[in-house]
C-alpha cells in the first residue's frame, strides 16, 4: 500500500516476546471494552458507570468475588483441556461431554460409598476418590478420539463434538426421573451431595482453586522442560519432521486427548461438586456445556501458553458473572452478558493477526 511516498507493508514475525504478546492483548481488551462501550449508549447507559457495576461486583463485592473466582477455576481448566492437544496441532472441542462425564464418575464415586442414604460419609476417604473418579471418566472420554485419531487419523473436531452430545445424553439417562442418580428437585437433576461431602471455601476459595494454579505450571513446566513436551511441540509445529524423528502419532495424540480430558473432567468435579448451591449435577446441561468453549477463546488468545490463561480465565469469569449482575441492576436488554462477551472475543481473536505479523512503514527510493 502505498502512501505519499512511503510503502506499508505487513511482515512476518519469527517470534514474538511475552511483552509484546501481553500489550497487543491489553489492547484488544481496551478496543473491545469501547466497542462494548457503544452498546451501552445505545441501551441509555453511561459505559463508565456500566464497566464500574461489573467489575466492582466481580471482583469486589462478597457475593460477586466467589462466583467469580469459581467461574475462573473452571475456565481455566476447560483452557488447559483445550491447550494440551492444542500444542499438538490437535482440537479439543469436547470440553464439555469429558467434563460432564468426569462430574457423573465422581458423583457415582459418592454413590457407590452411600451418598444418597444421607449418613455421615468420611470425607477424607471419599473426597479423594471423587476427584480421582472426575480425572478418569474425563480421561475416558478424551481416549476415545485420541485412539481414533491415532490410529485410524479421523478428524477430531466431528469426533469430539459428536462424544459431547453423546455425554450429555449419557448424564440426562443417569439422573432423569427414575434413574440411579435421580434427585429430589425435579426431572433430570442429580441427587444433592451429603454435607460431609460438601468441601468448604479455605480462605474464601475452594480447594480446587490452588489444585488448578496448580496444575497449570506443571503444564508449562511439562511443555518447556520435559522430552515429552517437546516431543508434543514438535510435533504440533511438524508432524511429518516429528515422525521421521521418532515420534509416534499413535501415542502423542492418545496422550494428549488423555490428558486433555482429565482436564476437563476435573473441571466437571468443581462445579458440580464444590461450588455452593450446585453440589449435584443440573438439568441445565447446555449452560455449562457452552462456558467450557470459553475455554477454546482463552487457549487462542493465550496463545497455547498456560501460565497466559490465567488472567485471561479470570477476565472471562468477571465478565460473565458481572454482566449478568448488570443487566439485571441496570435494566439492560436480555443478553447484555453474551453481546459483551462475543464482542470481546471477536476482537481478541482478529488482534492475533498482530502476533503473526508487524506493520512496517518503509520510505520509497528515490529515482
């Protein structure tokens, strides 16, 4: 593009520092926040006083903070389920069926000790148990296109979203009217978690908070020191140059649909399992099943990078728990909430073209 004697020019970056991947992503949230800014004066709301509403109730107000921290965990899990097949050049789109399958083990975990009989169930023993049932029915489920893509090299964008509706109709079966998990509120909800399996809020956060961080430098510590990390990377940056290395396709996409799932279905246990006023798993299965693809956004942006994900899962969680508070407090249209958050990802997405290329103005030459 030429412009009065000078050239523009779009060119391609090697590699990009962590600085410039922290500014460029700030300012995609800055420009998303003022083109979100736009819909509030449209709604009659003055954007400074709606941005205050939602970040003071997420992050400040008593009730707001909670919901918010619990939101973050379980986006931050859904982004590392999402991010470890990711660094093997492999889709994870089924966050939400692994996630649900893992919260159905852990809960027949709890069944299988007497948790519907409302006795005293030692928790020390169960607990445990419950969430090393999440992390294998999880596991399970991410095995299943893993092995095919292993071995038979399917695609495993249809794979994993057809094993999602195939979970949710496993989970609506177990806990629907007459089933073995069925609970007393009503068609299609979970039988209630006995309050001896009920784990309280340590310092205002629950266990699972610091079980995530957690598990999210071991994921960076797994991909930028071990062989298997690399082995993952390698492959996922050239599958055919990682083969001719001696890296199995077999075993790299097995493993990571694996550890993927486990992910995801240890996000199923925190929900369900640990955060107050669920402590069973819902009939809403949609709700959650659509927060975890929230996860997909946040591993984009991230850039693959865990230790990225985390401020970025507790912006997203902010965002949905204070959105629906603001609509709510400032009369604003029905999906408010989801218009910001849509906004906000398109935008952080389009901003990753600047991760991949520099804009470079270079002055013509003179005849």
């Amino acid at each position: 593009m030429k412009l009065a004697g000078y050239t523009l020019k779009f060119e391609k970056k090697e590699n990009f520092t962590g600085v410039e991947a922290a500014v460029i992503s700030v300012l995609a949230i800055l420009f998303a926040l003022f083109l979100v800014g736009i819909i509030f004066l449209q709604a009659g709301v003055d954007p400074a006083m709606g941005y205050y509403e939602i970040f003071s109730y997420a992050f400040l107000n008593p009730f707001g903070l909670p919901l918010t921290i619990n939101r973050a965990i379980f986006l931050l899990l859904c982004t590392c389920a999402f991010i470890v097949p990711m660094r093997a050049g492999l889709w994870n789109i089924g966050m939400a069926g692994q996630l649900y399958l893992g919260a159905l083990s852990a809960f027949a975990v709890a069944f299988a000790f007497g948790a519907r009989s409302d006795a005293e169930l030692p928790a020390g023993v169960v607990l445990p148990l419950m969430v090393l049932g999440s992390a294998v029915g999880g596991a399970a489920a991410g095995a299943i296109p893993g092995l095919l893509k292993g071995k038979f090299n399917t695609n495993e964008i249809v794979v994993t979203m057809m094993l999602n509706f195939i979970m949710f109709w496993l989970v609506s079966h177990m806990i629907k009217e007459g089933g073995p998990f069925m609970g007393s509120g009503g068609e299609g909800e979970g039988y209630r978690l006995p309050a001896s399996l009920q784990p309280q809020p340590n310092l205002g956060v629950p266990f699972t908070f610091w079980f995530a961080i957690g598990l999210t430098v071991l994921l960076h510590v797994l991909f930028a020191k071990t062989r298997i990390g690399y082995q993952i990377r390698a492959f996922g940056l050239n599958p055919a140059a990682a083969r001719y290395a001696g890296v199995s396709p077999f075993k790299i996409s097995l493993l990571v649909f694996i550890l993927g799932g486990l992910i995801a279905g240890l996000a199923g246990y925190h929900y369900f399992g640990t955060v107050p006023g669920l402590f069973k798993i819902p009939k809403n299965y949609g709700d959650f099943g659509d927060l975890a693809f929230y996860g997909i956004i946040c591993g984009l942006i991230s850039q693959g990078n865990p230790l990225a994900a985390i401020p970025l899962a507790f912006l997203f969680g902010g965002l949905t728990s204070g959105g629906r508070f603001v609509q709510g407090k400032l009369q604003l249209g029905f999906g408010i909430d989801y218009a910001m958050l849509g906004v906000l990802m398109i935008i952080l997405v389009a901003f990753q073209f600047f991760f991949r290329y520099r804009i470079v103005l270079k002055k013509d030459k003179e005849r």
